[in-house]
C-alpha cells in the first residue's frame, strides 16, 4: 500500500516538474533532444539526490545558453522514483519508451543501479551514474562517472598507513548493512590482509540503514582503538546514519588526532546538517572537494550558487561526476554527429572533458574515467582542507585486482567488446 | 604609522636581543619554513617556535591549531589572528594589518598531535585551569621526556587535585616510556598507571609491553590484568547505562503515542511527523537566535520546548478535528488517514527546508562528557534521561491530578457516561489528541541533539513507538515506561554479540513471541474499557 501511494504521488510530482519544463523549453526550432534526469526528489534518498536533479538542470540550461547540441536544444525530463528501487526501473522505462530521451543522467544506490540495468539493457539506452561505487560491474550502457573502489577506498587506506596519515595499524570497517559497504569491505580485508595487517586487527561491523543509536558502537571502537597500535575507521555509513554517528564521536570525545575515522560517503552536503567543530581532522575521500581552488571549480560554485540562489548552496563529488559525464555526452555526440545510442556509446571511449580540480578526465575502454584522488580534512566550517591527492589521475578499474574470482576479469569494450573478459580462460563471461 | 610599527619592531628586536639573542633569531628562521605549504616544513617550524622560547610562541601555536595562522609568501609575513580577529605579527608579536591574500596555514592529524604535545609543554604553568588539564592530557599523549623537568615543576605547584592526578598519569607516562631510567622507577610508573584504569592507560601499557621483558614485563602484564578487570565491572555498567539511554529516548518518542494511540485508541501514523515538527522548530528557534542574538544560543531549547509543544498540539487538534473526528471507530479508515496526513506533512515540510538535514547544535551544557565511577557519561544522553523522566511526570500529574485528565480518563473509559455528566465529550477528544501531538512535538526538540532534522526524522521512530506501547499495555503509562526501558536494555544486551542488524531482528521476534503469549501487553488495562 505505501508504494502504491508513494508512486502516484510520485507520479503526480514527476509529472508536473516535466510538463512545466516541457512548456518552458518549447521554443527551440528544431525537435528539442531530451534527456532523462532519473534521481529521487522524496523518500529516503531525495536529501542526496536533489541537488543531482538540480545541477542536470543547470548543466542543461547553460549548454542550451551556448546554442545547444547540435543545434538543438535540450530539453530535460524530470521523473521521480521516490527512494523506491523497483520504481526506478518503472521510471527508466517510461523515459526510454515515452519520452524518448537519448541518455539518462541517474541513480544514486547500487540497489537502484542494479533495478534499472535489464531495463536499460533490454531498450538499449545511455545511463551516466555519477556515484562512488563497489565496482565488479561494467555494463555496455552505462557509463560509470563516480569512483570505482581503487580511485577512492584503496588509496584511503593507503594514505591512513603512510606516515602523514598517522601510520594506522588497526582497522575498523563500519558500514551501513547493504551491497557497497559489504563489497567494499570485503575488497579492503582482502587488501589489509595481503597488506600484512593481521586478522584480529580488524574488526568489521555493519548497522541498518537509518541507525540512530551509536553509544556501544562508537565505545567498541574506543576499546578496539586502546590495544597499543594506532587506529583508524573507514566509514562507509550511508545517508542520514552519519549525522548520530558523528555527534557520537564528538559527544564521546573521539578526536581525530587519536582515531581518525575517513568517510566514502560523507562530503559537503551531508556535512551541511551537522555542527562540525567536534569533527575537525576527520577524513574523507573523494575524487572532488568544494574547497579545490582553480578558475573551472570557482566558475562552477559561483554557477551554482547564481542558479539555487543562494549563498549557502554547496558543491560535491557526485555533483562534479554529472558535470564530467554530461560534457562528456556533449563531446561524444558532437563527436558521432547524432544521438543515435549505438554511435553516442561508441564514441564515447576516448572522449576528454576537464574535471573541477584542475585535470583533464578520459573516458576508457571499461566505460569508466580516470580521477584524481583526494583526502580532505574536515574543518570547523564544514568545508574540506585536502591532505593528500595523487599525482596523476587514477583510471577507473571495474574488476578489482583484489578479490578472487574478480581479478582475472578485464572489461573492454572496445576492442573486446566485452565487460567481464576472462584473461585466463580468454573468453567473455 | 608604518615607522612607528618598524619603531615597535625594532625595540621588541632589540628587547628579544637582550634578552636571550640566539632564541629571537630563532623564531624567525623557525617562521620561515610556515611559508613553504609543506607538511615537512611546518612541522619543523613548529618545533622551532616551541624551542625559541619567544614570547609570542604559545599564540603563534596556538592559532596554528585553530587555523588562524596565515602565511604571506609574497612579503614573507606569517600572521595570527586572535579570537576576536585582529591580527598580529608573527615576527614581531605585535598588532599588524595582514595582507589580504595571506593563506591559512594547513595541518593534517600528525601535525595536530606535534603542537598539542610542543603547546601542551609549554603551558603547563598557565594560569588558566583548563588549558593546564588540556597541556596534561597532551603531555600524557606525547610521553615527550622533554618535558619531564617541566611537569615536575607543575606537579609540585599544581593546587587542584583533578590536574594534579593527571599530570602524574603524564609523569608515569614520560617515566614509562623511558628506557633510561632504572628499572624500579619505571615499574613504579606502571603501578600508578594501572591504578587510573582507564582506556588510555590501557592502550599504553599494551603499546609498552612490546619492547619490554624480565620483572617490567612481568608488572605490566599485572597491571593490564588489573585494569582489564576493572573494565569488566564497568562494561556490564556502561551497557545499562546505554540501554537506559535508548530506552529513555524510545520512551520520549512513544510517550505521545501512549496518549493519542493507548488512551484514545487512534491509531496514529502521523504521530513521527509530530516529532519532527518538534525539532524543525527547534532548528528555526536556533536560525533566529543565531541571527538576533548569537549570545543568547544556549537558551535555543528551553525557548523551543513550549514552541514545540504549541505548534505540534496545535498541528495535533487540527488534524483531530479536521480528519480523526469524523473516524472515530474506524480504525482501518483512521490509520489510511494518518498516514495520508504524515507523507502531505513530509512532503510539505521538504517542500519548505528543502530534503537536507538541517544543523541544530547542541548548547554548551548539552557537548561533552564526563566520568562517573569509571564511566563514561555523555551531557547530552544525561540531559534527555532526565528531560524524558519530567515529561513523563508531568504528563502523569496532568493525566491523575487535573480537572483536564480527570475527563480524558472519563471520556476514554465511558463516553455516553461522560457526555450524560455534562462534558464536553468532543472537545476533550480534541484537547487530549492535542496534549499526545505536543507531547511529541516535545520529544523532537530532545530528538533533534541525537538525531537528523530532516523529513525522513519522524519515519524512523514510528514503528519503534508502536513497540514500546503495544508492548507496555495498550492504554497503561506505567507499561509504556517499563517497556521502553526494557527494550532499551536488551537491545544494548544483545548489541556487542548480535550485531546491531541482527539484535533488531532479535528483539522483534522476541517481542512477536511475547504479543502471542499476552496480547495486551505487560500490564494490561482491566474494567469495562477493554471490553470495547
């Protein structure tokens, strides 16, 4: 009963946003290209996925000022799946089939990813998702913008160990109980495990979505960080879990200095709701930080802020992802001369757009892109300081070299045409 | 003004020369490497003000652990800024106009724990009785035995015992850590250790046992012995401790619902949108002392209590009287309804704040914790067990000892009846929805410390407050006390060995048993009101 209310009112909202925009954008001369924003506007996740839905806007309005794609404007189409993954794929077929958009910008869970992929698939359709994710996927249609676990998580740890980060010899994993958090953590115990740590330095513990009480987790971690060796957390708490999580740290005065705690999922937005001044020193890892300072970032915060009209509004990593991507789509079919989905996913390996903090981003042959990585310590104003970056972009890996059963598999679409190549058995599949 | 400045400048230079010459030259040097944005060289440069004995050191390091010291490389200026914002000069120790572009000099976590320990030697002596525990405390995290004459000289002038205890943890610490001292003195300092028991202690006596042996080993083995078993004692403690803290905030969030759902009988699913429209107005409460009177900050929750209270209730008597009303004896219709009502109030309220969570700080008396028979006591949690038991006092006084109460309890237990003795049997209706909603109203403003302020805040608690007051007893306020706290406590019982994930399920089976054993709950109400 809650999904069927939940999606009519969805429905209604979805509905009203694309035909205002719709009428809006209805001057253009030739047939407007239209494209799909598919990103919750209520539920659970619309507190990430809002802003996503709104900076596709801005990134359309500014492409339709400079005259369009191929001369023709486009238009967007907003639909919202409400938090509700089996809605998503509802959703995605509607923009495919329906509205006929020629790529979708999307998603935000892996749940949600996952529910669209047959969809995708089947109606053969381009989705950008702008998201950090668990990696051991590529799919022909789906061109992956956020980090994969070697252009986030493994370079976190790696800075945790190196002398700057403090020399961390104790892990805890803590993470929300859902698909990312486990794979990542499995992928990171592995790399702990060949890295020398050894087995009862880790402590690997997982919680519902929404935890709202830390007290015995966060003392667990004080005792587990009392054995003589340095400690550090890597978070990967989803969403609205993170706000009780920090104010626990804070109110149990765990200081950064003594156990740092590196987020893959906390970034300025979700920072925004907290009082960040017990958190100073706290890590995260992101490919992106409003805090990088070059003239594209200062442009795109100062777009951004002119386009929510408000001061306060600020910038993230997923955001950045959507920015990469849909210039990315912009060159790829500017490139093919056409949004024909079979010559835009074609073109699209290869094509270069300049990512916020300074670099040139490059689409590869396994349908992800190359990314710096930064660690950024959280200030007391709620922005980032970075630590720590690498020196050149990291490409995406899909198949991570760390686990069984996932590093013999490569990922080309280009030459072998295949997304889970196996090098050793040399066929697809 | 610029020749008076140099003016300035040269006398302290000329003062500093005097004084001890060496040192002042030191300074600069030590400065000048805060110019090359490099971990490396900051962290020399911290060792070298710490060493340089100026006066302005204990300042410069002091604004570099706060971020407010600047560096200018185009002119070679470092700079501090004070609390209050003006600036200095870091050469000089002087007032002084920094240059616009001056950048923020950066730390990271390893830099942070060098000028705690540099400032944590350099302080110990200081007038101000916080900052000497906050020097203690870096001193025991360092271990530096550089600073150990220092710490002796503080330990014989310290008056407050509280500081004087841990600088002597700190000088067992810095004796422990030594390898030059003999033998007997560093066992000595791991008896003192071992009798703080605490966490600390721990991590250092362990960190110790490694490069140790013979009769050192041997004390430090016993004293991690000594302290291991203390900790047990107290973690069967802190456990109650956690689950009365959980329980008091199930009992907060479900004591509304005891009156709306267990009194009244409606079943209310808007009842976590109350909650939430408590702690959204605390946040706007917060927005408009921080805008009118940031000094006034610490009253934003005292001012939000009756707010919330009034805006909930009235929100509450609205919708009774606008939808419930016309549903009375219709529980099916009734809980479509409610929840109708609760998406519009989310979607409603997403619509206005936006799907961010809002920030709503915690005042002063409300951050930190303190120690209590070993342990650990968070201010915050402490405040909502109290806060949660005068609500639920109060709300008991009103339901036992006003004219108020006395015809809720007449009207719920036998409307006709109470109708035929002259009351208003409608508006009791209305005004006891409205106590519930505001009640709940209340429980958002303490909700608001722990939890997120955003739409989605009222959905989590929902279901737990239906728990605690099915499982307390439908209509009994008692019930609902004892089953929160009851469920508070066997979650926190079975968290460290289920897991967070699977001690809820636990807890739910367990209770799914217990409904099919005693379907009215642990203290069932009894008369001819049950029979309805």
């Amino acid at each position: 009963m809650s999904l069927t209310r939940r999606s009519l009112l969805g429905t209604a909202l979805g509905g009203a946003a694309a035909m205002s925009l719709g009428i809006r954008s209805g001057f253009a001369q030739a047939a407007p290209i239209k494209i799909g924003i598919l990103h919750s506007l209520s539920g659970t996740m619309a507190i990430s996925e809002t802003t996503l839905k709104d900076v596709m806007l801005m990134l359309i309005e500014q492409q339709n000022a400079k005259g369009g794609v191929l001369g023709r404007k486009l238009e967007p189409v907003v639909v919202d799946p409400a938090s509700n993954w089996p809605l998503f794929a509802e959703k995605a077929r509607e923009l495919i089939t329906q509205q006929k958009v020629s790529a979708v910008f999307g998603c935000w869970t892996s749940v949600s990813r996952k529910s669209v992929l047959p969809v995708f698939k089947e109606l053969n359709n381009i989705l950008f998702y702008p998201v950090q994710y668990e990696g051991e996927e590529s799919e022909r249609n789906v061109f992956y913008t956020g980090a994969a676990p070697n252009q986030q998580a493994i370079p976190a740890v790696d800075y945790l160990m190196s002398k700057d980060g403090g020399e961390a010899k104790r892990w805890v994993l803590a993470g929300t109980d859902y698909v990312y958090p486990r794979t990542t953590n499995k992928i990171l115990e592995a790399y702990l495990l060949a890295k020398g740590v050894a087995k009862e330095d880790i402590m690997i513990n997982y919680t519902p979505f929404g935890h709202s009480d830390w007290q015995t987790i966060v003392s667990d971690i004080k005792k587990f960080g009392s054995a003589g060796k340095k400690t550090a957390v890597v978070s990967t708490i989803n969403g609205d879990a993170n706000v009780p999580f920090y104010k626990e740290l804070g109110n149990q005065g765990v200081k950064a200095t003594d156990i740092p705690v590196v987020a893959f999922s906390v970034g300025e937005e979700e920072l925004a709701g907290i009082d960040t001044k017990p958190l100073v020193g706290h890590l995260a890892a992101w490919n992106y930080f409003q805090s990088v300072k070059n003239p594209a970032n200062d442009a795109f915060i100062k777009a951004w802020k002119a386009f929510k009209k408000s001061d306060k509004a600020v910038t993230n990593d997923p955001m950045e992802a959507h920015y990469i991507g849909f210039n990315m789509w912009v060159k790829a079919v500017e490139k093919a001369g056409t949004v024909d989905v079979d010559k835009v996913i074609d073109a699209l390996p290869g094509i270069e757009a300049p990512n916020l903090t300074g670099g040139v981003s490059k689409m590869l042959a396994n349908h992800h892109i190359t990314k710096p990585v930064l660690i950024g310590e959280v200030r007391a104003d709620g922005q980032f300081d970075v630590v720590w970056q690498t020196k050149d972009l990291v490409p995406g890996d899909a198949w991570t070299d760390h686990l069984e059963g996932s590093k013999d598999l490569e990922s080309d679409w280009v030459g072998l045409k295949c997304g889970n190549y196996n090098t050793k058995l040399k066929k697809c599949g | 003004m610029r020749f008076c400045r140099l003016l300035a400048a040269l006398a302290v230079l000329l003062c500093a020369m005097f004084l001890s010459p060496a040192r002042a030259e030191g300074v600069d040097a030590a400065l000048d490497r805060f110019l090359a944005d490099s971990f490396a060289e900051t962290e020399a440069a911290i060792g070298g003000v710490a060493q340089s004995g100026a006066p302005q050191a204990v300042a410069i390091l002091q604004a570099l652990g706060e971020r407010r010291l600047f560096a200018h490389p185009a002119s070679r200026g470092v700079f501090w800024r004070d609390a209050a914002g003006t600036a200095f000069d870091a050469r000089t120790g002087l007032p002084a106009a920094m240059p616009g572009d001056a950048v923020v000099i950066r730390l990271n976590n390893r830099l942070r724990n060098v000028v705690q320990a540099a400032l944590g030697t350099m302080t110990l002596l200081s007038p101000d009785p916080a900052v000497r525990l906050r020097a203690a405390e870096s001193v025991f995290r360092s271990r530096d035995p550089a600073a150990r004459a220092a710490i002796e000289t503080a330990i014989a002038r310290e008056p407050r015992g509280e500081i004087r205890r841990v600088l002597e943890e700190a000088h067992a610490a810095i004796m422990l850590a030594d390898t030059g001292v003999p033998e007997s003195v560093r066992i000595d300092a791991v008896r003192r250790l071992a009798e703080t028991g605490d966490t600390e202690a721990l991590g250092l006596l362990r960190q110790m046992l490694g490069p140790t042996a013979g009769p050192l080993r041997a004390a430090i083995t016993q004293g991690i012995g000594a302290i291991e078993q203390r900790q047990q004692f107290r973690a069967a403690a802190q456990t109650v401790w956690f689950g009365v803290s959980l329980g008091s905030v199930l009992l907060l969030a479900a004591i509304g619902l005891a009156i709306t759902f267990g009194v009244m009988g409606v079943i209310n699913m808007a009842h976590g949108e109350m909650v939430m429209i408590g702690a959204y107005v605390t946040f706007l409460v917060q927005e408009a002392l921080r805008q009118n009177a940031p000094q006034h900050l610490d009253w934003s929750l005292p001012i939000a209590i009756p707010l919330a209270f009034l805006v909930a209730g009235l929100v509450g008597v609205a919708i009774e009287r606008g939808i419930i009303r016309f549903l009375y004896g219709r529980p099916l219709e009734t809980l479509l309804a409610t929840f109708g009502v609760s998406l519009v109030l989310q979607q409603a309220i997403r619509t206005w704040f936006g799907p961010t969570n809002r920030e709503v700080s915690a005042p002063s008396y409300m951050s930190g914790a303190f120690e209590f028979l070993g342990l650990q006591i968070t201010y915050g949690r402490l405040w909502i067990v109290v806060f949660t038991l005068v609500v639920f006092l109060g709300l008991l006084i009103v339901l036992k000892a006003t004219p108020l109460g006395l015809q809720m309890r007449a009207v719920t237990q036998n409307r006709r009846m109470a109708a035929a003795m002259g009351i208003r049997t409608r508006f009791v209706d209305a005004m006891t929805f409205g106590l519930g909603s505001g009640i709940a109203g209340i429980a958002g403003v303490a909700l608001s410390q722990i939890d997120n302020v955003s739409p989605n805040l009222g959905q989590s608690y929902i279901i737990d407050s239906f728990m605690v007051v099915v499982f307390g007893g439908v209509g009994n306020l008692w019930g609902t006390l004892v089953a929160a706290f009851t469920l508070g406590i066997a979650n926190k019982v079975m968290e460290p060995f289920a897991g967070a994930v699977l001690g809820k399920i636990l807890i739910l089976v367990l209770l799914i048993l217990f409904i099919q054993k005693r379907p009215r709950g642990l203290f069932a109400l009894k008369g001819r009101a049950v029979e309805q």
